[in-house]
C-alpha cells in the first residue's frame, strides 16, 4: 500500500525523491512484509524496513494530526454558524430576487396592454422589445435563484460524515480496505508522504481543514465573541 503513498529520498537532501516498492518475505513458516527504496542514487538502496515499522509511524503522524475536543468543538462551532449565516442570507436575498420577478411580471403585464392599445406600430415594438428585456432579466434572475436555493437537509445530514472524520481520521484509517486507506491519505496529506530509513516518517504537509484545525488549536480563538466570526459576502 506504502508504495503509491510513502517515499525514501536517502540521507542526502539532495537526492531525488523515488517511491518505495512493498514486498514480502518468507521465513518459519510466516511471510513478513517490508519496503525498500530502488532508487540507485540512495545509499539506502536495496536495504528492507519492516512494514510495521512505518505503518506504526504513519499512525503516529495520524494520531497527531487527529484534533483535541475542545479545538473540534470550536471548529464545529465555527462551521454551524457559518451554515446558518449563509442560511439566513440566502433566504433574504432569494426573498429579494423573488419580489424583483414579482414586479417584472406586473412591468410586463402593463407593457402588453399598452402594446395592445396603440395605434402606433413604432411604440408597440418598442413596448415588445422591453417586455423580452424584462423576461430575460427575470430567466437570470431564476437561475440565480435556483443556484442560490439552500439544501432542506440539516447541517448535521449534510456534514455528519465529513466532521466525523475531522474529528478522527485515525478510524477510518484502521478499517481494513485500502480504498478508505488511500481516501485518508488523500484527504488528509497535499502529497505523498516521505519515508527515510534514518529517521523514519517524515511530517507531511496537511490539506486545507486540517490546517485549519491546527490554526484553532494553536490560536486563542475562545475569546473571540460570535459577532466576530462573520461570513464574508458572497
């Protein structure tokens, strides 16, 4: 599995970064897995580390990156209030659009009938030409609404998965299926993780949520009151 996922660049900084190839080997009866790096510039080349070895130090880093109960708790805070404020904005401005079409309709409706009452062709057409300006501003205007229309799930329906594995990367990880082993190694890390002989599993760089978790866990955002948390404008 490690080796799509974990690299060995050797002890010279200045090695190129190579996969490193999984296998097995036989012996009393058992077959024990290890890595090795085959990379001909390393001076780690063709030299085993046991498969334990550094899924035990992965889960290390896991672990680590697995945020504490109270900077989860404060980013689920953060998380619903966002939801409910871009909630309540959507409601308001789609109530907005709504009365918009509302009154194009009613524009529209006296426009036809003074179309239909003048003699004059010129001004018919004119009356015409601003009846289609105003339905194509309304067909606008429904997208918008449509693409603005919020989901009639709960936060929870809709994120209950997702925080859960925020909140503990580490248990999806220990289900045995190398899809969900790959899923949190994607979602967690931005790269391929790196892997030295020496000194074993390097820290990688996280993706997005958790950065932002290891931003809460680092900052003293308690004492920020509510109001300061606010939703930047669409």
């Amino acid at each position: 599995f490690f080796s799509s996922s974990v690299s060995s660049f050797g002890q010279q900084a200045n090695l190129e970064v190579r996969t490193i190839q999984g296998s097995r080997s036989s012996g009393t009866g058992r077959r024990y897995p290890y890595y090795l790096c085959q990379n001909r510039s390393c001076s780690e080349k063709g030299k085993s580390v046991a498969k334990d070895k550094v899924e035990e130090q992965f889960e290390t880093l896991l672990r680590l990156v697995q945020p504490d109960e109270a900077t989860f708790s404060i980013a689920d805070a953060i998380f619903r209030d966002a939801w409910d404020r871009r909630e309540s904005w959507a409601k308001k401005e789609i109530a907005r659009l709504r009365a918009r079409t509302t009154q194009i309709d009613v524009e529209s409706s006296n426009l036809l009938d003074r179309s239909a009452r003048t003699q004059n062709d010129i001004v018919a057409t004119a009356y015409e030409a601003k009846v289609g300006e105003l339905q194509s501003e309304k067909a606008k205007i429904e997208a918008e609404i449509e693409r603005m229309t919020f989901p009639a799930r709960t936060f929870d329906e809709m994120f209950e998965l997702a925080m859960q594995f925020l909140s503990n990367p580490y248990e999806l990880w220990r289900k045995p299926s190398y899809t969900l082993k790959r899923m949190v190694l994607r979602l967690v890390f931005c790269h391929p993780l790196k892997f030295d002989r020496i000194d074993g599993v390097r820290t990688g760089e996280t993706t997005l949520p958790f950065k932002a978790l290891a931003y809460l866990k680092g900052g003293d955002l308690k004492m920020v009151p509510p109001e300061r948390l606010e939703l930047p404008t669409p």
